[in-house]
C-alpha cells in the first residue's frame, strides 16, 4: 500500500489553493482562531556563557517549573555545525520520493524510526500537515543505519557530531534541573536510565500549504521524552500553550530550543513541567525542525524519584515502562 506523503499534497494543493477536509481542523483548534493577538510574553531565554552559574541554574529551574520550555543560547554547539545539520536534513527531504521511501518505517513496524507520515491517533482522525524522519543517534549500541540516509553522503558524519554535542549540553541541563529538585547532580540523568538512555533524532518537515488558518503541522501535545533539543530553521511555528492562550515562540538565530518532556515532569513529581506544544504552517515557505528526543530505553520503568516522596508529598504518578507508556500514550488509553 503506498502512503501518501504531505509533501506530494502540498505540491498538488498549492496550485488549488485548498486541502483535503482531514487537514481540516476543528474551530477549537484551527490556529486563526486560537492563536493570542495581544503582547506575547517571551519564552525564557537562558545564556549558558554566564559566569555567574547560580544565576544560570536559577534562570533554568525558575523556567522548567513555570513554562517547561525555554531557549538557551551560547550553548557549546558550534553554529556551524547546526547549520550542517540543517542542510543535510534539507537535502534529503529535497531528494526524489523512490531515494526517501528507502529509508521508510516498515509498514507493520512496532518502532517509529523511519522516514513516515503518520504517528499517532488522532481522536477526530484528522492529519498533520508534516513528514518525518526518526533515527535514534546514540548511544552507538541502539543506533541503526539502516534508517539513515545515504544521500547526502555527509549526513551521517554531521549526525554523528551533533550527537556528541547533544548528548554534552542534555547532561549539563539535567545535572542542573537535578539539584534544582535537592538531589545530586546524576539523579534524573539515572532516572532516564543513565548510559542506556537513547537520543532520538527527528527531522519534522512541513511543507508550503495553501491553508495556514485551518491546518497544523503538529497538534497540541507535549513531548514523550525525558528532554527535548530542538533547532528550527527561520520560519516560524512553534507556539506554546501558557496561561490558557497560545503563544507564538520567537525565533532565535543558533539557540537551542527545550522542551521538559513527560519522563522529568513524572521523575520530579510535577515540579518540573512539561510544556503543552504545536506547530503551525506557513503558507509560502517549508518549516524545519530537528528536535532530538532524551529518552528512557524501552524497559526502563520511570516514575516519581524515590528521594521526592514523603507523607507530605505523596506520589503524583505511576511507574510505566516507558514502553507501555508511549503505547498508552500513543494510542489515546489512559495513563493512570
């Protein structure tokens, strides 16, 4: 059976100036209608160079209590290496449909990585206006080329020090929300399952469509992972719900963009929030992304960290394998 891609849509739509009716969505979610026109308040922006790190862990703490998202700059990843990552993701999704579908997920596949279009249910059975592509790209004994593409030929060498650079800035980040809680700096790092815990790559690639005002790249949810790294390219899209209104995310050239995901927001017993998201469209030009996913491996049961529980501060959360929890999660059925 062959899937159809949102890219081939777009190609097909842009000259009809309409979309197919699943794209279409509800007046609760269409983002004409949604999106807050007012002063927007401003996502926290964090300066990791800053001397002064106590003021740094106050700023991102302060952050992840409050917004469960926010932007670091100066960061350690070189500048020049984001932008090679964003080229080669760009070339391949610019590459012909055969040379894409080669790395595509297996149809009847349990996990998720592969070129695709579809991820979740959706409980009107509506579609995102978006194709994908997830490669896990550490630790190196979880990793499968397989689903890497070949074209271009510098894509896996770039991927390969991304990861490294990643993999460094995620640890400073949990070491700092760790002793944000009272807890030494290694606790939420062994929460997620310390050496065995997997990144996963994402490239998100949402072409021009016709209809900004009645579609979404990604409907509203908040991110399965322990911690999110995400790089956009410059058209806007990310928004953030806060304070019952969607916000749209300024755009900062070579920050990093972080998501408290679902595994710190149940490892710290809801101190830590995890930030409710989506992603809108642009009607001329292709948006990008290339979050990557810190996540528990598959066995791994996480739930509120034993030192967070008392009589006074019971437990918020039950312990899932993390597997059963993004099949749960996934699938719509209840996570109590």
């Amino acid at each position: 059976m062959e899937i159809e891609r949102v890219q081939d849509i777009s190609s097909s739509s842009l000259h009809t100036e309409a979309i197919p009716l699943e794209f279409i969505r509800s007046e609760k979610e269409q983002p004409a209608i949604t999106t807050f026109r007012g002063p927007v308040p401003a996502i926290p922006v964090v300066d990791l160079s800053d001397p002064d790190e106590e003021s740094v862990a106050r700023a991102v703490v302060k952050a992840s209590e409050e917004w469960g998202i926010f932007q670091v700059v100066n960061h350690g990843i070189p500048t020049e290496l984001i932008k090679r990552l964003q080229e080669v993701g760009r070339t391949f999704f610019e590459l012909p449909s055969a040379e894409k579908e080669s790395v595509a997920k297996p149809v009847d596949a349990k996990d998720i990585e592969g070129y695709g279009t579809k991820l979740q249910k959706e409980v009107e059975g509506k579609k995102a206006w978006v194709d994908h592509l997830f490669h896990r790209i550490w630790p190196p004994s979880c990793v499968n080329y397989s689903f890497w593409p070949k074209n271009p030929p510098e894509y896996r060498e770039v991927n390969e020090e991304y990861a490294l650079h990643v993999k460094k800035l995620s640890e400073t980040l949990l070491g700092i929300l760790s002793e944000g809680l009272g807890l030494r700096r290694e606790a939420l790092r062994e929460g997620l399952g310390g050496d065995l815990a997997e990144y996963m790559m994402k490239i998100n690639y949402y072409p021009p469509c016709p209809r900004p005002d009645l579609a979404l790249g990604v409907p509203a949810h908040t991110d399965l992972s322990g911690i999110t790294l995400l790089v956009p390219n410059e058209v806007p899209g990310l928004q953030v719900f806060k304070d019952d209104h969607w916000f749209d995310a300024e755009y900062i050239p070579s920050a990093v963009i972080v998501h408290i995901g679902d595994q710190i927001l149940r490892l710290s017993n809801g101190r830590y929030k995890n930030v409710l998201h989506r992603t809108t469209v642009d009607k001329d030009r292709t948006r990008m992304s290339w979050p990557v996913f810190l996540e528990p491996h598959r066995e791994m049961i996480v739930g509120p960290l034993p030192e967070l529980i008392s009589d006074d501060y019971p437990p918020k959360y039950k312990p899932f394998a993390f597997k059963d929890y993004s099949y749960r999660k996934l699938n719509k059925l209840p996570l109590d």
